[in-house]
C-alpha cells in the first residue's frame, strides 16, 4: 500500500470553514489511494482532540497548536526577510515533527495543502503543491485599499509571496490551484504545463435541503455564511449593510459564522443578526429567502456559494464571488448595490420563481461539483495511478 504524506496549514477535521472543507474532502480522498500521515496546525484549541475523529482516514497524525499572533509573526517577517505568512506558520515543533515523519519511512507521494506548509520539506523533496488561490494576488488586492504604513506591507508581502509561490511552483513536481481563473493568473504568459486546476466540490448528501429544519426566524431573511474573523467577509457585510441593505426596508439579514471580528458585531440590531458559532449552518441556510455572498475580493471558488446552491436555495453574488463557479445562470450576479437590492427584490417578489432557481441550482452542484470527480485526477498527479 502507499505511503502519503499530507502537510495541511490547519487541521483538516471537522470541515467546518472553507479552507478545512477542501483539505477535509483531499484527506478523505487521499485515504483511499494509501496510508495517510498528516501533519497540521490546530489554531482552535478545540482542534486538538479530533484524534479519534482522524483515524478515520489517516494511519497516523501529528496536530500541534499554533498560537503565533499576526504582530509576533510580522516581526519576524521584517527581521528575517521572509513573508508574514511563511512567519505565522513557522514552528521548530513543526519543523520537527515532519523531520520524524520523513525519517520514519519512505513516503510514495508528498501532498502540501498551503503554501506555507512548503517551509517544511528538504530542497530535494518531490510533491505536489495545492496553494488553492494565489495568495500574492489577494495582498496585491489589499495593498490597493490600504493606507500608510499597511500599504507598505501589503505591497511587500504581495512581492515576496509572489516570488515564494513561483519558487516552491518550480521545486514541486504539479502546482494546484481552485479554479481554472486562478491557474491562468498563475500561470502568467509562462506556459506551465504543471500547474493545473482542481476544482473545490459539494456534499451533496449532507447539503440536501430534504435533511434539514430550517430555523425559525421571521423574514424576508437574507443569509451571508462564513468565518467571521476573516477579512474579505467582514468587508462583504459592512459593505452590504450600508449599501445594500437601506434599499430593502422589509428584509432582514443574518451574518452566521463564527469568531465574529469587533466590526461584524457592531452591525448587530432591529434588522441585522449576528449569530456567532452556531451548530449547524444548514438550518439558516434552509431558513434563507436568499443567501448573498456580496464579496468584494474573492479568489477561487467560495464554498459558501456551492452550500447555497447544494441548499436548493437561490443565491445572489457578487462578480467576484460568481468568477470561479460554472454555475450555468442558476445564480443571479451583481456587480454594485444598486443591482443587488434589484436581485434580491426581484427573488423575494417572486417565490414560485425563487424556488425553481434554486432547484435548478441543486442540479448544478450535483451533476457538477461532486467531490469524487473533482479529485479524481490527484491519483494520476501523485503518481499513484
């Protein structure tokens, strides 16, 4: 049987935001070409004791607590020459642990989810990297909206990190990206015959609106998911509050996510519901007259545009958060807020409307975004075929 080695930025259990769902459905799939060992971060404390949970699909695994905070690591970013993102996840306990697990055996296929995971192995290491978005291409992004001194930084980490992808795309033997979008950014006018797209998928059967009790929230209710505490989703619900949601007087928004930042709970009131952590976001999905996802910076494929349509549930995105999804018009797309109050209104006008828009969504992810088949061509890259 085959021996793999997966290195992954957080642990991949339980697959509970979106960076984790896709590193969750890879582990599981991993599984079933040999005998996983993973070694990952756990930034929740909570994370550490999915042990039993991991046994499920690996045959071994190292979860070490990463508590580095983003000032500590921006020093040593500054100091050392290197990307904030490679200091953030910088660990000698790490270093350490996946030193052990190449000394213990020879591994068939090396899979490094995150690109500052790549820290980790030696210069002569064959792998295949899965950078999922191109991270220089978001702080680039940031840089543009920043002011002083974080302008500064911005533009740095989106240069170093832009040079870092490209040398650790050089040392890996295939580079992955989400989408096909991503992989052209990447690609450049380079032609790379080893950076390839694969594509993030759907549970279907868990994301099946036949399974679910809506929660019992009066409405219109507009539904916004996601983490919280991360930027380009706090921007997407000021944003949408103060733009989109004045145009809507009868509608009601819920923001549902976890570790909600200071700003996200400050527009909690009479028409915004901030619910923190719940135990299960399928319920408010399914509560949903519409689920938004007005991103103002998006890279890939978002997940939660994918539970919204697997949730039979229409969806109204922005431009940016439709790119990466071939979702064949069963969403609606808007590009200000002028035209997503005119989406929005047009869906809750019309239900009978609404609901088939959202089963023919349904659809989509079906006969498009099993997992199964998006993952299918990693035995081949691996050189496991």
């Amino acid at each position: 049987m085959s021996e793999i080695l997966l290195l992954a930025h957080r642990v991949p259990y339980p697959p509970d935001r979106g960076d984790k769902v896709r590193s969750h459905h890879v582990m599981r799939h991993l599984s079933t070409l040999g005998r996983v060992h993973l070694a990952s971060f756990a930034d929740d404390p909570r994370d550490l004791g999915h042990g039993d949970a991991l046994r499920q699909w690996c045959a071994s695994a190292a979860v070490l607590p990463r508590r580095k905070g983003n000032a500590r690591a921006a020093m040593e970013a500054l100091a050392s020459g290197r990307t904030v993102s490679e200091a953030a996840f910088d660990s000698p306990a790490m270093r350490a642990a996946v030193a052990r697990l190449l000394g213990e055996r020879r591994y068939d296929a090396v899979y490094v989810y995150s690109g500052q995971m790549a820290q980790y192995l030696p210069v002569d290491a064959r792998f295949v990297m899965d950078f999922v978005d191109m991270d220089s291409a978001k702080f680039a992004a940031y840089a543009d909206d920043a002011r002083g001194p974080m302008r500064w930084m911005m533009r740095r980490e989106a240069q170093l990190l832009g040079r870092f992808e490209r040398e650790i795309a050089d040392r890996a033997v295939a580079t992955l990206l989400v989408s096909e979008a991503e992989a052209a950014l990447f690609r450049g006018d380079a032609e790379d015959d080893a950076v390839f797209a694969i594509e993030n998928g759907i549970d279907t059967h868990f994301f099946d609106p036949a399974m679910v009790r809506p929660v019992a929230e009066a409405g219109p209710l507009i539904v916004f998911t996601g983490q919280m505490d991360y930027r380009p989703n706090i921007d997407a619900v000021r944003w949408f509050v103060g733009e989109v949601l004045p145009l809507l007087p009868d509608a009601r928004f819920a923001i549902v996510g976890r570790a909600p930042a200071a700003a996200v709970r400050a527009l909690a009131g009479e028409r915004v519901i901030v619910t923190g952590e719940v135990a299960d976001v399928r319920g408010w999905i399914a509560a949903a007259a519409v689920v938004v996802a007005p991103l103002l910076l998006a890279r890939g494929i978002q997940n939660k545009v994918l539970e919204a349509m697997a949730m039979a549930r229409p969806v109204v995105a922005s431009t940016a958060a439709a790119e990466g999804i071939d979702h064949d018009g069963t969403i609606r797309v808007a590009g200000d807020a002028a035209g997503f109050a005119r989406e929005i209104a047009a869906v809750l006008g019309d239900p009978a409307g609404a609901a088939a828009l959202g089963a023919a969504a349904r659809a989509r992810t079906i006969a498009r975004y099993g997992w199964d088949a998006r993952l299918a061509p990693l035995a081949g890259l691996m050189g496991l075929a």
